[in-house]
C-alpha cells in the first residue's frame, strides 16, 4: 500500500433497546434461560445483528436487551421472533446515541 494508510469510517448499526417480561411459559422454564439467550445471539448473528448486552433486571422490566441491528425491519423481525417463543412479551425501542440526537437537533427549523 506504500506506505499510505487508507482510512474507511466504520458504519454504525442503529441500535435497539428492548424491554421483556417473562411470561408464566418463560418463568416455568426458567432454567433453559441461558439457552435461550444464546439462541437470542445465534438469531441476531444470523439476520445481521449483534446482541450487544443482555441484563436481567428487577421491578417493571424482567430484561433488558441491547441490540444492534441494520435496519428497523430486522429488528422487528428479531423480536417477532423472540416473542414468538412464547417466552417474553417484548417492548422494542430504537435507541438514538448522543452524535445521532446532535445530529437530529441540529436539523431542526
């Protein structure tokens, strides 16, 4: 490359925040959780995404899930699947980060 070094900007995913609670399917089965959150990754690899954390929480929310995925299809097409389980009932949110909400205050009239 002679000595140049060419620089690519990486291109970011969006990113998804989804918010779960086990249903009375999911609590009965709870010990196949961590199956089923490596099934969780497995799917997300397999339609482009990344399960980038998964966090088991207390109070309104059983889980909290970050995903990122290449489009808003996908990651409804993720959580149609997840929640097809049987498992969880999911709330999914696209999730903007600080330069993209720069980015959208700064377009504004």
């Amino acid at each position: 490359m002679s000595g140049h070094q060419i620089e690519m900007e990486e291109k970011t995913m969006p990113t998804y925040i989804s918010l779960e609670k086990f249903t009375s399917q999911g609590v009965k089965e709870i010990k196949d959780g961590p199956a089923r959150v490596e099934a969780y990754r497995a799917l997300c690899k397999k339609m482009g995404a990344e399960l980038k954390s998964f966090h088991l929480t207390m109070g309104r929310y059983d889980i909290i899930t970050i995903v990122d995925a290449p489009d808003d299809a996908t990651m409804a097409k993720i959580s149609l699947a997840v929640s097809s389980l049987g498992n969880v009932s999911m709330e999914t949110l696209r999730a903007f980060d600080e330069s993209e909400y720069r980015d959208i205050i700064a377009g504004l009239p």
